[in-house]
C-alpha cells in the first residue's frame, strides 16, 4: 500500500489531463428574493442535475470547462446561465421569473443527492444537513431520528455510546468520515463530538455495506460527508446552555488563483454534565444504621464528577482543482480531551475524584483525481499515522457516595481499585491507517470499482503505582487489519434498474499477552491470524416513477476490535479467546414516493424488512453489581424485523414525519460449548431494546418579521419500549431488571437574518424531565435548554 501512494505523489507534477470536475453552487430565489425549492438545476444537453433544497441552495458537479446550466420549475421561467472553472469560487444568485400559467407537462430529470443514493439498491437513508445546522443538536441525536437507528449513551456530553441500526449493534456499525474510518482520530474527533455545523450529509447504510466504505462493517455503517465547496468562507457558532455547556466551533477555508488551499476546523465544548440523577443505584448509606437511602424524583442526587472538555484543531494546506490533483492536502489533527469519571458500567458505584484523559495527534496525507491519466479512472488516497495517549487518574484515597461527600478512605488509595491500590494507567496507541480507493469507467454502462483498507495498532501501556505483573500492555500487544473490495456496478434501462455485485477479503492478525499465574507470574502469548471471503449484491427498480423496489444480501465478517480483545486495562477485561463476528445479512425494501397530490402535498413512504443471521456475536457482559464488564460470543443469534417511515410535506414549508421498527433477535444457541442445554435458547437478546419509534413536526417560513428573513422550528418525539435487562428466562418474575418504557419531546425554533449571515437558534431537549435511561440502566440527562449563535461569511 505504501508503494502505491508514492506512485500516486510521484505523478503530481507530471500528469497532463485536460478534463477536469469542478462544482458549482448558489441559491435560486424570486424576484422578491425569495428562496425556491425543488428548481431542477441541470447541464444542457445532459440529463443530470440536481434540485434545490427548502432553502434554493444547490450544488452541482461539472465535468468539462465550459457548461450551460439551465434552471427550471413550475410557474417559473427557465433561465440559462453560462458557467465555467471560474465559477467554481464564486457563489451563484439565480432570480426567476414567475410564469403567468404553468405548464402541461414537465419532465423532471434532475435528482437530490439522496435520492441517487437511495436508488443504489442498499438499505441507505441519506440526511441532508443543511436546515439543521444552526440548531444546537449533536449529531447522535439527528441521526437517532432515523428509522431503524437506536443511540444509547452512558451519560451526558463526550458520554461513550453505542449505535443500533436494525439490530445489530456496538462494534458491527462501522463510522467513517468522507470515507475514512474515524477509529483513530480519537475519542475528541468522534460522531458525538464533531458540530454538525462542519457536516453536509450522512450516509447511514444499514445491513449491507458498499465496498467503497472499505471495513470489516458487520451491521451497517455511518460515513459524515464534509463540504467540498472550494469557495472562500468563514464560519463561526457559539452554544450555551444547561449543565454550564458550552461549544464553540469556528471553520473556515481560503483558496488562492493558483490553487493553493488551506483549512481549518477547530471546535471547543465543556460540560459539568451536573444533571440530576435517581433511582436503582442511586442511594447513600444512613449514617447510624448502614440503612440504603435512594434519592427519588423528588429529591434527586446531582452528578459531580462527571465535567468534559474537548478541544480539537484540523489544520489541512494542499491544492485543489488542479490539473494533476482535484484535492492535495496535507494536515493535522490535534485534540485533547479531560473528563471526571463518574461511574463505571453501573451506577452502583460512584466515583468523586477519577478522571479520564486523551491526547491524539494524526498527521495524514489526501489525494483525490478523477480521469487518473485515462479518462474514467477515478483515485482517492490516504494515509495517516495516528498517535493516542489516554490516562486515567485514580490516585485518591477518599471515597465518595451519591451525595457528594467523602464518606472514608481507602488507605491503599483507589476509587477503582484496580489491582487494589492507586493507578495513573497510561495507555498508549500508535496506528497506522491506509486507504486505496478507485473506480474505472468500463464500456457498456459498467463501472469497476476496487478499495484496500490497512490499519494497525501497536498498543503499550505503564502505571507507575502497580508492580510490573499487574500493569496490561506491559508488552506491546499488537492488532493489524486488511481489507480488499473489488465491485462491479451499472444502471440500465434508462436509469431504472441499479445494480452492484461486490466481492470482499478479510484479513486480521494479533499479538495478545495474557497474564497467567501458576507457581509464578508468567506471560502467554496469544497469536491469531484469521482471513475470510465475504461477498454481496444490492439492486433496486424503478417499477413506476414514484414505486421503487430494493434487495440487498451479503455475507460479511466483522473482526473484534482492540478494545473488545484486550479490554481498556480499567473496566473492561481482556479476552483471549475472543472470536470474529460472522453474519448473513438480507434487506428488502420498497420506497413509495414522493407522490404530489394537487400542487402543495407530498407523501413517501418507504417500507424495509430484514433478516439477520449471526454466529459468535461479540456483546458486552456485565454481571449483577460489578463494575467490570467483558466482551463474549453468543454463538448464535437469529433475527429479523421491519421498519416504516412516512413523510408529509405540505407547500415546502410544514413537514410531518413518522417512523417505527420492531426487532425480533434472539438467542438460537440450543447447547453450550459442553453440551449442555441452553436455558436461555429462544430469548430476545438481554438489553436490547426491540421497539422504538420516532415523530416529527417542522415548520419553515420566508419573511417572517423581516424581508428575506427564514424561520425553522420542529418539534420531535421519541419511544422505546420496555426491555429487559438480562436474559428474560432467568430469574422469577418479580425479580426480572426492566428497562421502563420511556417517551421523550425536544423542541426548537431558529431564525435566519436577512443578510444570512446571522443566525440564532434555542433547543430543548427532554422538555418534560422524564427519566430516561440506556445502557445498563445508567441515566442521561433530563431536560435542558441551549442557545446558539451562528455567523457565516463566504465570498461571492
């Protein structure tokens, strides 16, 4: 792999091609300045294009120098527009004239970016950021809307999360940004980190993955599309709210006549996370009996040792649009990242003076080219090096309960306890990550596709307060993965049947030391070398234009991760004999829409089923009230569910969206690794939750107080269903842990300024303070309320 990318940076320079992409983008309004969705923006003589959002802005892709863009839509006058490489920095104002009648027929040929990719034939929804990026929402609780997507959070802000889409969970959902797997940019540069200010869509694929995603995605996968505009601009926003939160970002980008380009992208967020907190797991110790006093509603604890800061800086300098290089950055990733610990996988315990922290620093090199020497050859590279320093201080000798206050000491000090003295645990991660991605153009209407994924880590780690023996990762223990794509893709029958055939390779290899005692202490080295096939096909068809039909399969391998095999060295345990996911994944599913009923309501509908079939399913165990939890297999898990989502839109500006899912995974292991009979077979899956569904109701509108002014609000609903917390067959019934059903409302209203450069927003997120819960019951926040501000400037 390092070869072929000093190939590709030993071409710069040389590479002469005369056809060279560049984009187009700007806003589409009336003669009174007001904004006009749905205008086809196309190429003429060409049949692509796409249509302008609720806002008139658009973007669009131009694979020659000189073009004729025509804007056209119902009621208007088409007007044509002369576009060439120049106008790639500037930023394009298109007034339409209305039309005194409308016409009798009109052919709509150009398509939103999500709906191309809705029609590539996988379970994908595709969210497109742009009327929310001047809320104050993070990107969990977007993409947690959608059909099928269950987040679940440990806490409050920078808390771990998991991810579920249709059913499969943790680490078989795979998060990737413009295509890179964001594993090693650091805890800082995560999905629940990154405003969404800095993001222009969201691709999330559900069951089936396409090649281009290169990893060992299981269940689905998340890729954060970031803006490609090569325009000039500078943004700021600015956050406040509950809890003493508070996030600032700040982006920006400048491109000289030569090309050269820089960026940058910096974020800063802190929290005391202090929300109020009560129930199982929340209790003190009355000072003359011992007797367990729980704090309740009425009289709840507050969280005290559970404060985030986060502070990140992206700094990328290159070239873009250039005759050898469409994109050439080098940059840099700096984060660091303190937090108070409060808890460990329960809240059976509680911490008052650990803290967790994090330093990442990832030089990387990018570099994108379409018509690579030949035309149809497309190439995107990288490559990165990423370093990931995280401690966690556990020195004290106090102990603290629920209240707040120190109720005794631990003379060996250690609010954790691990190895049953204090611990300054250092661990250490330094990876390696590179990526190789191209696409030919081949006769006939076929496309070729090929992707090579390699990372590798090398972990270590040091804890000056505990004897050698106890220390894990004393030894470097390594983990490195492969993966190669190759696919094979077309459109046929004038753009109604999609199809993508695709083969995949897997490859892990480990170096794990596991410490084992017998008349001494003695390390054992574990070594694993596994490789796999995989393969798949997705398709959808156009029966009519509004009825459109996909099916994908695939089977896929999901290797464990560094976490899940060695542990974290403090609350999760290392396993061994851990073993790779494998599962058997099928979608099927039907998008109706959108229908135009009169000329101011649409409806879609899309409806997805789906089969699951998993062995050696890796899920994280946590028994009764211990602190410390581990990775297993359940070797066999079958299950299958569907999913609907309905979208009302009336006139462009009110919107009502509805959307269920219902899981049926369960434990299909009739025996044990011993023979024995499996007396939880049959049972749903422990802590999963199997119900969920979500409403929606928007409202937009122009001139609202002021001329050219917009407003937005919504207000959105969430349920999840009861669900228990360990197997369902254990235990009698009155002595079963549920997880209560729970209903949550969040609210918001935003207004755009005349000029479009101000903008001021207020969410409120759990407007009615329900307790609400997710992992393990651990709680998250109840309600609060945030304002932003968000200024943009960009050059015309």
């Amino acid at each position: 792999m390092k070869s072929i990318v000093l190939t590709i940076v030993c071409l710069i320079g040389t590479l002469q091609v005369q056809a060279q992409s560049y984009s187009v983008s700007g806003i589409v309004t009336n003669l009174q300045g007001e904004a006009i969705p749905g205008v086809n923006v196309v190429i003429k003589g060409k049949s692509v294009g796409v249509s302008t959002d609720f806002e008139g802005r658009f973007k669009l892709e131009i694979g020659e120098n000189n073009a004729i863009l025509v804007f056209s839509a119902i009621g208007f006058e088409s007007k044509e527009q002369q576009v060439d490489q120049s106008f790639s920095s500037k930023n394009l104002a298109i007034q339409l004239e209305e039309h005194a009648t409308e016409l009798n027929v009109v052919q709509v040929t150009a398509e939103t970016e999500a709906t191309i990719i809705e029609k590539q034939g996988f379970s994908v929804e595709a969210i497109e950021t742009q009327k929310i990026k001047s809320q104050s929402l993070e990107l969990n609780n977007v993409i947690g809307r959608t059909a099928g997507v269950r987040v679940r959070r440990s806490g409050g802000m920078g808390s771990d999360f998991n991810y579920s889409l249709d059913g499969m969970s943790g680490n078989a959902i795979r998060f990737f940004i413009d295509g890179i797997p964001m594993d090693y940019f650091g805890s800082s540069y995560s999905i629940n980190n990154i405003p969404i200010s800095l993001i222009e869509r969201v691709d999330i694929y559900k069951g089936v993955v396409p090649v281009e995603l290169g990893s060992d995605a299981l269940g689905g996968a998340i890729n954060l599309v970031t803006d490609k505009n090569t325009s000039n601009f500078a943004s700021f926003s600015y956050s406040f709210g509950s809890f003493n939160t508070h996030q600032a970002a700040i982006n920006g980008q400048w491109r000289t006549n030569s090309g050269l380009t820089t960026r940058l992208s910096t974020f800063y967020t802190y929290s005391d996370n202090n929300y109020k907190v009560w129930g199982e797991g929340v209790f003190y110790g009355e000072e003359n009996t011992g007797k367990a006093i729980y704090f309740t509603k009425d009289n709840p604890a507050e969280r005290f040792n559970d404060d985030f800061q986060t502070t990140t800086v992206k700094f990328d300098i290159g070239f873009t649009q250039k005759k050898w290089a469409d994109q050439f950055f080098v940059s840099v990733l700096a984060s660091d990242q303190k937090q108070g610990v409060q808890t460990g996988q329960t809240m059976g315990h509680v911490y008052g003076e650990m803290r967790n922290n994090e330093r990442v620093l990832m030089p990387s090199i990018t570099y994108q080219k379409k018509d690579l020497i030949i035309k149809g050859l497309d190439v995107n590279a990288f490559a990165g090096y990423s370093y990931t320093e995280g401690t966690l201080v556990d020195t004290t000798t106090n102990r603290y309960d629920w209240r707040g206050q120190q109720i005794g000491t631990n003379p060996s000090g250690g609010e954790i306890g691990r190895g049953g003295s204090k611990s300054l645990f250092t661990l250490t991660d330094k990876s390696e990550i590179y990526r190789f991605n191209a696409t030919y153009q081949l006769p006939l209407d076929l496309k070729l596709g090929f992707n090579y994924l390699y990372s590798g880590t090398n972990r270590t780690g040091e804890d000056p307060f505990s004897p050698s023996y106890r220390i894990p990762y004393l030894e470097p223990q390594k983990i490195g993965s492969h993966f190669a794509g190759l696919s094979l893709e077309t459109i046929k029958l004038n753009d109604k049947l999609h199809a993508n055939v695709f083969l995949k390779k897997y490859g892990f290899n480990s170096s794990i030391n596991d410490l084992v005692y017998t008349t001494e202490y003695e390390t054992v080295e574990h070594k694993n070398n596994v490789s796999n096939w995989g393969g798949g096909f997705a398709t959808s068809y156009q029966i009519v234009p509004n009825v459109l039909i996909k099916f994908s399969l695939e089977q896929a391998t999901r290797l464990p991760s560094a976490t899940e095999a060695l542990g974290d060295g403090v609350t999760i345990e290392n396993n061994p004999s851990i073993r790779p996911e494998q599962s058997f994944n099928a979608n099927i599913g039907t998008v109706l829409g959108r229908f135009e009923i009169g000329a101011r309501h649409r409806v879609k509908i899309a409806l997805n089923t789906f089969y699951r079939e998993v062995s050696d399913k890796l899920q994280l165990l946590v028994e009764g009230g211990q602190e410390i939890g581990q990775y297993e297999n359940i070797r066999k898990v079958n299950g299958s569910g569907a999913e609907i989502d309905v979208v009302y839109d009336f006139d462009q500006k009110l919107k009502f969206s509805l959307n269920g899912t219902y899981l049926d995974f369960r434990n299909n292991q009739k025996t044990d690794e011993n023979g024995r009979e499996n007396i939880v077979y049959g049972d749903r899956l422990r802590n999963t939750p199997y119900l969920m569904a979500n409403a929606g109701l928007e409202y937009n509108a122009m001139n609202l107080i002021q001329e050219n002014s917009r407003f937005f609000t919504y207000f959105q609903s969430g349920y999840v269903h009861q669900f228990y917390l360990r197997w369902p067959s254990l235990g009698s019934a009155e002595n079963k842990s549920i997880v209560p059903s729970q209903l949550v409302f969040d609210a918001g209203v935003g207004y755009t300024f005349p000029s479009e450069k101000l903008i001021l927003s207020v969410d409120v997120s759990n407007i009615f303070n329900e307790q609400v819960y997710d992992n393990f019951l651990l709680q998250k926040p109840g309600r609060a309320i945030f304002f932003k501000i968000n200024y943009h400037i960009k050059q015309n």
